[in-house]
C-alpha cells in the first residue's frame, strides 16, 4: 500500500519569515550606517566651520595651544575658534599696570602680569632648556638645515628671553659664590639677592582672540608689542640693528645668534619675524638690567645732571641727557653743552673731520657724565652702544690709562692741588685697590675682564671701580647749581681742547728740517700725530701726558679768563643801573671759580670717565643707528 506525502504549509513560511528577518536586520544596519555616517559628515562640516584650529596647535604656538578650544555659537550654528597669545612689554620688575589692565583689578589669574625672569613658573609658556636644546640638535643634524617654518616665531622669542634671563642669573649666582667662598664667612650685612637689584624685566599678558578677527593672509597666531618695546627687547638680548628705517618701514637686525626681520605688511601692519641662526651666548654677554638702560637702545643716555627729569622724544634735550645716537644728534648735545661753533662743525661736516684718539671723543663724554648703570651686586657689565663710533678695547688698554692718570696726578697733587681732599681720595683708591698692581701689567681691559675669570677677582674689580665712580659722584652730589655749572663748563671746554689737538696740522716735517729746533723739539708739547706715530705699548702714556699737559692747562686758563671776562662785563653793566638795580640784575650765581677748583673738577672728571668706561663695556660689533624717533613709541608692532 502506498502512501503520498504532504508538504507542511508551516516550514515554508519559517522560511520567508527568515529571509524577510535578515532582509529587515540588513537593512536596519544600512539605514544606521547611513544615519551614522550622515551624522558624522553633519559633524564634521559644523568642526570645519571651526577654522584656524589646526593652525593653534602645539606643532605651531608650542604650549600656548593648551589655551585653544572651540566654542559653539548657537546663534550661527557654527564654531568659533579662540587662542590666546602674548602682548609683550618691557617694564620693572615691581610694575602692576599692564597694556590689558592693572594686575589689582584683575580678577582671572589669566589676566595677571606675567614677568619672564627665567622662573620655573616661565616654562608653563615656553619650552624648557633641555627641550629647547633637544629639538635644536635634531634640526641641525638634519641633511638640509631649514627653518622651523610651521612654528611661530614669538613663541622662539619668548624662550630667548626667559633662556637670557635663567643662565645669565645661574652665572651671577656662580661668580657670587666664588667670591663668598674667597671672602670667607662675613656678617649677613645685605641678605638680598643680586637680581634683587633689577629694576629691567621683560613681561606679557595673555590676550584672548578670535580667528575670525585674523587678517585674510595670515596663518598663524601672532604676538603683539610696540616698536619701542621691540627694540629694548632687541637690545636685551645682544641683537644689533643693521636697519631701522621707520619711513619705509624696513628692518634688520642680528647679534648673538638671532636675527630679526621687519617690514609692513597689508591688513595688519609692521610685523616681524624672529629666528635663531647660530650659538648664543649669555651670562657675560647679558645686558646689565638697569631701566634706564632702555635709552641707550635709541641713542641716548642719562647723566649726572637732573636725573629725575623725564625725557621725551620729541622735545629738546639738556644735559640731562646726551643725544649720541647720530653725529647730528652729538652736534646738538654738543650746542646744549654750550661748545663753540668749531667744535660743533666737526660733527655737522664730519668729511675731513676726526672723532677719536685712542678711542672717540662722544665715549669721553658719556664716561665723564653718563650716569652710573652698573647694578650693586650684579656682574653684568654689557650696554647697548649709544653711539654712532665701534668701542674696541684691544686695540687700547683703559688699565694702562688709568696707571698713567694716577702716576700723573700724583706730582700735581703735591703741587697745584695739595690741599685738595678729593684728589687724596682718589689716591687713596688707587692704593687700597688691590687690583690696581695687577692692572699694570694687563695687556687689555679685556684680559681684565677674560672668559674664565675668578668670580672673587671680577666682583673686587667691580666692587672698586664701582666706588672710584661713586667718589666722584658724591662730589657732584654735595655741589649746588654754580658747581655743577662750572663741571659743565669744565665739560665743554675739554671737549673743545681735545677736538682742537685732533685738528692740528703736522708741522713737524717743517720743524725737523732745522738742526737748531731740535731742542725746541725735545721740549715741544705732544701732538696727536705724536701718539699716532708711537708704538702701541707708548700710546696710553703719551696721551695722558698730553692730557696733563696740554688739555688740562689749557681748561684751566680758558675758563679763568672767561671768568674773568665775565665779571668785567658784569662791573660795567652794573655801572648803568641804579644802586638799587644792582642786586636784581646781578646773577645768584656769578662768582669766579679759582684755578685750584677747576684743577680739580678736571681732575676728578677724568677719574669718573676712566673707571666708568671700565666699569661698563659695549659689544665691539655694536654700532647705533639712529632711531630716537622711536623712543616711547607705542606704535603697535606683530611678531608672526
């Protein structure tokens, strides 16, 4: 018996219910990719309306991209891109008012004045020195040696500043320490730190910015400051300006392994652009941190006179402060100082003129005058050269100077000046100076001053020069207006006197054709040709011996007979007037100054400039450029 089977209708819909299943879960899967995908494309365009972001990372702005992030504006439906970047400024280290504000009133700690002295706190904002030096190496072990063109330059300049200030303290703190343990064990009289002394530091706030205010071409963040912040800074860090032309707006400068470009750019305006270039050099090197240092980056310098008077640029200077950043600018200080119209025309048409001896004439003028800009305690003898001529102490020795001055001064103290109390003092100093011997037989100020020099022999040297200067200004200090008067007249007419020697026509080959003046010879006065024609090891010698002889003599009987003169012109203009009258036409302060007083104000200012100018010291490739326009300037300047 045979039997037929029957499908079951059950199974075959198991079947398409299956298929329909996995047709359904394919298709639920696509749509979520899809939705995913279409979610992440919606995504992503709202991250692309965030533009500038990639340009605020850490292979740009370094640890200042700690500060980027994104924020949603709800009312474009789009990201805004914020970064903050530094506005830097040069300031004391005490100062509490910033361009972004006043640090009292400044609730966010953000806002707060950030001062770039080389602390720990520092490198929140900069790499630190071994990081620095890493990536340093890796670039110039690099077949093609390139620029870090994708980084912001600020962000290497800010790192110079704060590497100037860390190894140039690490230096003062070693060369105190050598002296200390030379010294021996001492009372605690002064607790305070060297650096305690500083009264010049570079500083910066935090600005907050938007991309979207970024001009069209740029592609980084940039910082921001002023041009007469910019040059300070320039100078702090041993760079030389080989042009600054604020006219055409073009820029250069190099020194100490950086270099510094600068130009107008359109939609912004005066940027720069910082990098380094080769080995940097700091300790010694680093300019002493005195705020009145910042005038001497645009050619001008601060004197003993009127200290406390304010100076702009552009009003007319007086003596209290020199105007050397130009021969024209000297033709001024020179009219200010009162010298005559001779003296005056070798920096107006300096064609056929000469300016220097051993060294030019403007250095004996800050040296005499200048105020003192060495800090108590510090070790930095660096300034920015304020003068348009090279300073090259190798090719003179300042030691030998002084040597021949104090042997000079000793006969005439015995003489013309042997009741004179500040040439004793003076004396005195050269005996107790324990330096003092081994200066005469230095080749150099710079063998003085060399690379590995005991920190006990280089803070007594300092130390001594330091208190020659002192001496003199005490004696300027105690004086009332008629003494600083005649100092400047003293002034003047050295300056006269040694600018007249540097004029004289060589008449010698004329004298030396008769055997009868050859005694006249022997004891005729030294001329510059004179010193042109010595040996190197006679040239200090002579020129103090003319110095003595010649300018001093000469200094003292002009001023005498002005004073003279003087009072003269005053007995007849007072024989016009009444009785009465006398008195209120009369000057205060008319009197005649002696012989033995302007000996010694002569005296005492040439002791001033030689143990100033080897109290300080200027880089040999230092020349100035004129740029006391910019002094003061608060035109804004980007660094990119």
């Amino acid at each position: 018996m045979s039997s037929t089977a029957v499908p079951d209708p059950s199974s075959g819909g198991s079947s398409d219910d299956n298929t329909e299943l996995i047709i359904a879960v394919v298709a639920l899967v696509i749509s979520v990719l899809a939705f995913v995908i279409a979610i992440l494309q919606a995504l992503q365009q709202y991250l692309a309306t965030a533009t500038g972001f990639s340009s605020c990372s850490e292979a740009v702005i370094g640890k200042w991209a700690q500060f980027a992030r994104r924020r949603m504006i709800w009312s474009e439906f789009r990201f805004e891109v914020q970064f903050e970047a530094p506005v830097i400024f040069v300031a004391k280290p005490g100062n509490t008012r910033g361009p972004l504000g006043d640090d009292a009133l400044a609730k966010d700690e953000s806002k707060k004045i950030i001062r770039l002295d080389g602390g720990n706190e520092n490198f929140k904002y900069t790499d630190t020195v071994k990081e620095f030096d890493n990536e340093y190496k890796q670039s110039t072990q690099r077949i093609i040696h390139t620029a870090d063109n994708e980084k912001a330059t600020w962000y290497g300049l800010l790192m110079a500043i704060v590497r100037m200030e860390k190894e140039s303290r690490e230096w003062q703190g070693k060369k105190s320490a050598e002296w200390v343990k030379a010294a021996g064990p001492r009372p605690p009289i002064d607790t305070e730190e060297p650096h305690a002394h500083h009264s010049l530091v570079v500083c910066m706030q935090r600005k907050r910015r938007t991309w979207d205010s970024m001009p069209k071409d740029f592609a980084k963040p940039y910082a921001t400051t002023t041009i007469s912040h910019l040059v300070e800074i320039a100078g702090m860090l041993g760079i030389h300006w080989r042009k600054f032309d604020l006219n055409t707006d073009q820029y250069r400068g190099q020194g100490n392994g950086f270099v510094l470009y600068g130009s107008y750019t359109d939609g912004l305006g005066i940027t720069f652009n910082f990098q380094k270039q080769g080995p940097t050099w700091f300790e010694k090197n680093r300019v002493i941190p005195n705020y009145n240092v910042k005038q001497l980056c645009f050619g001008m310098a601060p004197t003993i006179f009127n200290q406390e008077k304010k100076v702009y640029a552009d009003e007319a200077k007086g003596a209290e402060s020199l105007q050397l950043g130009s021969l024209a600018e000297i033709a001024k200080t020179l009219v200010v100082l009162g010298c005559d119209i001779n003296t005056v025309n070798y920096f107006r048409k300096p064609d056929q003129a000469r300016h220097t001896h051993l060294f030019a004439v403007p250095f004996e003028i800050l040296g005499m005058v200048g105020e003192m800009l060495h800090l108590k305690g510090t070790v930095f003898r660096m300034l920015p050269n304020p003068t348009v001529f090279y300073w090259d102490p190798s090719s003179f020795s300042l030691s030998a100077l002084m040597m021949e001055y104090i042997n000079s001064l000793r006969p005439l103290h015995e003489t013309a000046l042997k009741d004179s109390e500040k040439v004793r003092k003076i004396l005195k100093w050269a005996e107790a100076d324990e330096k003092f011997p081994l200066l005469r037989t230095e080749g150099s100020t710079l063998d003085v001053f060399g690379e590995d020099i005991n920190g006990a022999n280089l803070v007594n040297h300092l130390n001594n020069l330091r208190s020659g200067v002192e001496l003199c200004d005490e004696y300027f200090g105690r004086m009332k207006k008629p003494g600083l008067s005649m100092i400047k007249r003293v002034v003047r007419m050295h300056i006269q006197e040694v600018m007249g020697i540097l004029h004289e026509k060589n008449e010698g080959d004329d004298n030396t054709k008769n055997d009868d003046n050859n005694k006249a010879l022997d004891d005729a006065p030294i001329t510059i040709h004179d010193i042109d024609s010595a040996p190197g090891e006679d040239k200090e010698t002579l020129l103090i011996q003319m110095y003595f002889d010649r300018v001093r003599q000469n200094v003292v009987r002009n001023l005498s007979k002005q004073g003279l003169l003087s009072k003269r012109m005053k007995a007849r203009q007072d024989s016009f007037v009444s009785e009465d009258d006398v008195s209120a036409t009369r000057p205060k302060h008319g009197e005649r100054f002696g012989d033995k007083e302007l000996n010694e104000a002569w005296c005492v200012l040439m002791f001033r400039m030689l143990c100033w100018l080897q109290l300080h010291d200027f880089h040999k490739m230092d020349i100035h450029i004129s740029k006391s326009d910019a002094y003061a300037s608060r035109i804004p300047v980007y660094i990119v």
